[in-house]
C-alpha cells in the first residue's frame, strides 16, 4: 500500500472518495512466529509464598497514634 501521497493523489483527490478501498482489500494476516501455549512443569508453576512482614507495620500504627501535631 502506497502511503506516499504524492502530487498525482493531491490532483486526484476529487475524482475518489474516502470509501474507495485503496488496497484495503489487498491485506493479510500472517501467521504466528512462535506458539503461544506454556508448557505446564516448573518453570510456571508458582513459588511457595511465605509472608516475611506483618500486614500493617507496627511503625505505621506508631505514627497513626501521634497526636503531637
């Protein structure tokens, strides 16, 4: 598809119209590159979660409690 718009486009324009197709029509889609599927083992599988910090710091709760303001 010829994006150039060139002069002979510019000079022509009135004799087209924004529904022509220009090569619109000419497109396709092209197939994949590689698969997209994940093989199940453990390189996906998650890691145990273990919490190493309480929800709320109790610092936070500290602060929260000031009334020095």
């Amino acid at each position: 598809m010829n994006l150039n718009m060139g002069e002979a486009y510019i000079m022509n324009s009135p004799n087209t119209s924004v529904d022509d197709q220009m090569g619109a029509d000419k497109l396709y889609r092209e197939g994949l590159e590689f698969d997209t599927r994940t093989a199940q083992g453990v390189l996906t599988e998650d890691m145990p979660k273990q919490q190493t910090k309480t929800t709320v710091d109790p610092a936070l709760m500290r602060m929260a409690e000031e009334r020095d303001y």
